[in-house]
C-alpha cells in the first residue's frame, strides 16, 4: 500500500529535529451544503532543521518515531522573507496618549477662560 503524502504549513519548529505542520482540508458539509475548512496539526521528522514557520512542506507517513512522530518532512518550498519589517500604525497609537481619559478633558475645560 503507497504511503499517504500531505501537504501543509510548517506551524512551530521550536523542537530540534521535528516541525509541527498544519494540514487543511476542505470538505462539502453533508447538510448545510457550504464548503468547510478543518485543520490537523502533525509532528513531523525534519532531519537538518531546515525549515521554519510559514514554509510549505510535503509529509509523508513513516514508521513510529517518537510518541507523536508518525510522519517525515519529503520536500518543501521556504517562504519568501519579507525585506521590510511589519510597522504598527504609530498614528493612531500617539492619538490616544494625546487625548487622554474623560476626567483630564472636563479638567481642561474648566480650567479655560471663556
């Protein structure tokens, strides 16, 4: 009998040697009729450490390697690494420290001259 080949997101690697990868499948609903999406996570063998979170693998099934370890890293694509950091909307951040809370306002208002 082949051996089952997934494909999947690469999840975690904090292990040394084992990657967690999130397998999705999509699936017609018997009843409701709408496509669904459900998730497996699987440990999977990666013998050189070379991937890392975000990269797309192949796993295939293997014989028991550890107590959750039932599956090994074929092959896989390396993301792409974004050359700009995320930046936060500093903007909106700043806004809120300039307006302070509710008590601070009416103080203001009172302490102005009309």
């Amino acid at each position: 009998m082949p051996k089952r080949t997934l494909q999947g997101v690469v999840v975690s690697d904090k292990q040394d040697k084992t990657v967690i990868v999130r397998v999705e499948r999509r699936f017609t609903h018997p009843v409701m009729k709408k496509t669904v999406r459900r998730s497996n996570k699987f440990h999977a063998h990666d013998e050189k450490n070379e991937f890392s979170i975000g990269d797309l693998v192949w796993i295939e099934e293997h014989k028991p390697i550890s107590k959750l370890k039932r599956w090994a890293v074929v092959r896989g694509e390396k993301r792409a690494k974004s050359e700009a950091p995320i930046e936060v909307d500093s903007e909106k951040r700043s806004a809120k420290k300039k307006g302070g809370s509710k008590a601070e306002k009416s103080d203001q208002a009172a302490a102005k001259p009309n």
